[in-house]
C-alpha cells in the first residue's frame, strides 16, 4: 500500500515527499475543522507514508460521522471534540503554542475564520514581519515547480510587501533545495508604464536588488506571464532575459491576481499542487476545501519538512 501511496503523490514533488519520508520522527499536525474529506485523506495518508501524526479538532457529531463513512475511525490519531460555540482553530493555536502540535492544518474553515486568529495579535502566532502563504504548483508543459504568491493573505501588497513575500518563498525554497531560484514579478507588459503602478513598482524592486539584495535570488520585473513560461515567447519578442521558461517562481501584483492563476492552473491545466503559509511559529497547511486528497498530503509533506528544519525559524 505504501508504494502505491509513492506513487500517487510523489510524482513531480518527490523532492519534498522523499525528504518529508526520511525525517525521523513524524510530526503532531492540529486539523481545524476535521470533517473536511479530503484534508482526513491526505492526512492518514501522510501518516501511513510516515511524516504525520494526526490531532483531529472538531465537532464530535460531524468528524465521528466523517470517520466512520471513510473507513478511518479505527486508524490511530488523537481527537479533541469541541462545542459549536468553541474556535476550531484559536484551538488549534493555543496547542500549538502549549507545544502539543507541530504543524496546523486547514480543514473545514472558511478561509477568513481560517486566518483570523492567526493574525490575531493577541495571540503571538506570527514570528516574521509577514505571513505568507505559498501555492507550489507543477503544470505538466512546464519543466519546474513553480511557487506563487501571495494568494491568500496580502490582498493589495506594497513593494515592501512584496519585498517580504520574495525573502519568505526564496527561504522556503532554500529549505526544499532551490538555492538561487529564478524570481518573476508579474505584470501584464515588460516595460514601466507610469500609468501601471504595478510595473514601476516591479522596476524599482528589481533595481533596489541589484544594488543590495534582499534576498538570494535571481530576480526580473515587471515580466508577463507568456514571458515567464516560455522561451520561444521570449525570443518572438525581442526579450532578453536568460531565465525566461526557467522561472521557479511568481510573485503577483495583487492577491486576486495569484490566487485567479493558481486555482485557473489547477482546474484547467491538470496542474498537482500543494499551499502552505510561512511566518508564523509552525508552518500551516493550507488547501481549498474543494481541493484533492492529494494537494493536501503535498502540503503537509511540505510543511513537515519546513518543521524539522532549523532554518524554517526567523
């Protein structure tokens, strides 16, 4: 069975899974709102590929009913039923910080009560400057795994903002074992435009770089999305960049924007993907509540990796 597991989920992100497979002790992951169907699969497969421990929170009615329909009440995990009028994931936060959990993982949550007791400052959650969320993404046309961001959290980012967002992918990457990814800000044309404040931003951060790196990466802006995937676009143009179809990431100009592209790749372009937010004490799974069993077991494969790994720590 666990070969087959292998198998299903390895392709493309074995470079995670392999390295989530080989740590030496599984990590505690908090589920906040159990009952979400995907997310059970891909956590109890995580656990019987061996990187994950499951610590269900949630209604005791709806995860017991959930469990039982899945053929998963009798696997091994720790449950924590709490009230309807009981925080799944403030929950979640207070195990966590008590050192009872490893990792916290989205469940069945709506994406703004997912986040708003982790930016709630009274609780102490967040450790860098910014949280981000992460969607690493394969598309089949494309020779590497692309990161986006941010696509969840930041919604009109300021070029300090995006400056944070590329030191939170590229350190992240880092720990996967890209050590100088190639980095596109994205816009819809490759030359400033004082009327497209997006593209001057682009530039400025691009330059300010160049004099006094922010972070270690290879960094181009502003760029289209044909540019970034495609060398052949690239040379159609007259656009001069060594990186162009070589890109392991894009930042967007704005949160619809990343977060459009990422789900349009995943529905449209039979893309495999996972999503996990970096800056807060633990890493955080994060998938749509329509995503696969498989989106979620790469993001808890990611996150156990990004949590026992020293240099996931500000």
């Amino acid at each position: 069975m666990e070969n087959m597991v292998n198998e299903v989920y390895a392709h493309d992100f074995d470079y995670i899974v392999d390295r989530a497979k080989a740590l030496k002790k599984p990590v505690r992951v908090a589920l906040a709102g159990a009952d979400a169907e995907n997310m059970l699969l891909g956590l109890f497969d995580a656990q019987e590929s061996g990187f994950v421990y499951p610590i269900l929170v949630g209604s005791q009615t709806k995860v017991t009913e959930m469990l039982e329909r899945l053929g998963l009440k009798d696997r091994e995990y720790d449950f924590y039923p709490i009230a309807r009028d009981t925080n799944a994931v403030q929950y979640c936060i207070e195990m966590i910080i008590a050192g009872e959990a490893d990792v916290l993982m989205r469940g069945n949550t709506q994406t703004r009560d997912f986040l708003l007791p982790i930016l709630n400052k009274s609780n102490h959650f967040i450790e860098r400057e910014l949280l981000t969320q992460i969607g690493m993404i394969k598309i089949p046309e494309y020779d590497k795994v692309l990161s986006i961001s941010d696509i969840t959290i930041v919604v009109q980012p300021t070029p300090h903002q995006k400056a944070l967002i590329i030191q939170n992918m590229v350190d992240a990457m880092h720990i996967f074992g890209i050590d100088n990814p190639n980095i596109a800000i994205l816009s819809l044309v490759e030359k400033p435009s004082f009327h497209m404040k997006d593209t001057v931003e682009a530039q400025t951060l691009v330059r300010q770089h160049q004099e006094e790196p922010f972070a270690h990466c290879n960094l181009v802006g502003p760029i289209p999305y044909d540019l970034i995937m495609s060398k052949e676009a690239a040379r159609l143009k007259g656009f001069d960049c060594p990186y162009c179809g070589e890109f392991d990431g894009i930042v967007a100009p704005d949160l619809m924007t990343g977060n459009l592209l990422m789900k349009a790749l995943n529905m449209n372009a039979r893309a495999n993907s996972l999503g996990i937010i970096v800056g807060a004490k633990v890493p955080i799974a994060i998938t749509g509540r329509s995503d696969t069993k498989e989106q979620a077991y790469l993001s808890l494969a990611a996150c156990a990796v990004l949590a026992q790994t020293k240099r996931y720590r500000p």
